[in-house]
C-alpha cells in the first residue's frame, strides 16, 4: 500500500474543508516540510511562513475563501496558502523567472485577495475590500492578517483607527 501526502490532495480551500480535523497536523507537517525543502533549493523566507502554517489552514478551513477575503500583510507569510490553494504542483518555481511570486498576487490566484508586499498595508487593504463589499450588500468576511513588526508603521495604526471609526466588521489577526 502507498502512502498519498495529504497536500497532494488539497488543490482547493474546499479540498481543505473537507478534510477531518484529525488530518489538520499531518498536513501542516507536511507544509512545513515542503516550504523548507523548496526555499532550500530556490530561496525565500522560512519564519514569517514557517510560523503561520496552523494559522493559514484555521483561516482556510473556517471561512469560505476565495469568497471572503485573507488579506496577508507581508508577502513572505503566503507560502502555505499557496500550497493550499491550487499552487502545490508550481511551489518548486517559488521566486523563479515566469514562477510563482514569492507574495500574494491578485492576478496568481483568486485566493490572493490583495497583491502584497511587504509589511503594514493589510489592515488598510482590508477595510478598502471590506468597505467596497458592503456597497454592494455583500457580507462575506474580509481578514487582515498582521504581524507585530508591520504593527511599527503609522499606516497600520491609520488603518486601525479608521476601521474603528467606520465600525467596519473588519476581522484583524
């Protein structure tokens, strides 16, 4: 009998909600695995992606992605959602001429909800989503994810501050 790795099975967030949650931790070793593995070979950045893997499959597992929108405020963070959301098969072109970019890109993928960079623009970004589905009557979720280091940056406090204001049902992580 062969053992088929469970990410070889995921080509979808809806390949991961219909996982058992008892499949959840193999499967982030496996992410991990895989992360290492390729930013061995092509470069990258480990630790913002490395310390996000269980957080990206939470998210993905419990909202309706691409529907709501995961906004990932540093770039470097997405490598598991791209293993998740269809880019397995590309991963080893992480970085590379005409490969996978080593951030979120609208254009990569529909789960891309924002084409980002570098730090302290999610919040932001996500109340300009956030606001715009509301015009619309639209109620799915938007999520800011951001890390302590993009929270040095008065545009993150700005964003805060007028997501506050608004009182947009903003969810920030």
């Amino acid at each position: 009998m062969t053992y088929t790795p469970i990410l070889d099975t995921i080509d979808s967030p809806e390949d991961l909600r219909n996982l058992p949650e008892s499949q959840l931790a193999p499967l982030a070793d496996e992410i991990r695995e895989k992360i290492i593995n390729t930013v061995a070979e092509v470069g990258g950045h480990l630790a913002p992606c490395l310390g996000v893997v269980e957080l990206t499959l939470a998210l993905h597992h419990v909202f309706n992605t691409p529907t709501d929108k995961l906004i990932w405020d540093v770039g470097h963070q997405c490598y598991a959602h791209k293993l998740i959301t269809g880019r397995h098969p590309d991963f080893d072109t992480l970085r590379q001429y005409k490969g996978l970019s080593g951030f979120a890109k609208i254009k990569e993928n529909p789960c891309d909800g924002f084409t980002v960079g570098h730090s302290s623009t999610s919040i932001s970004a996500g109340l300009g989503i956030c606001s715009a589905k509301r015009l619309q009557n639209d109620q799915s979720e938007v999520i800011s994810v951001i890390g302590d280091g993009s929270l040095t940056a008065g545009l993150a406090y700005e964003g805060l501050n007028q997501t506050g204001d608004l009182g947009t049902n903003l969810i920030v992580i």
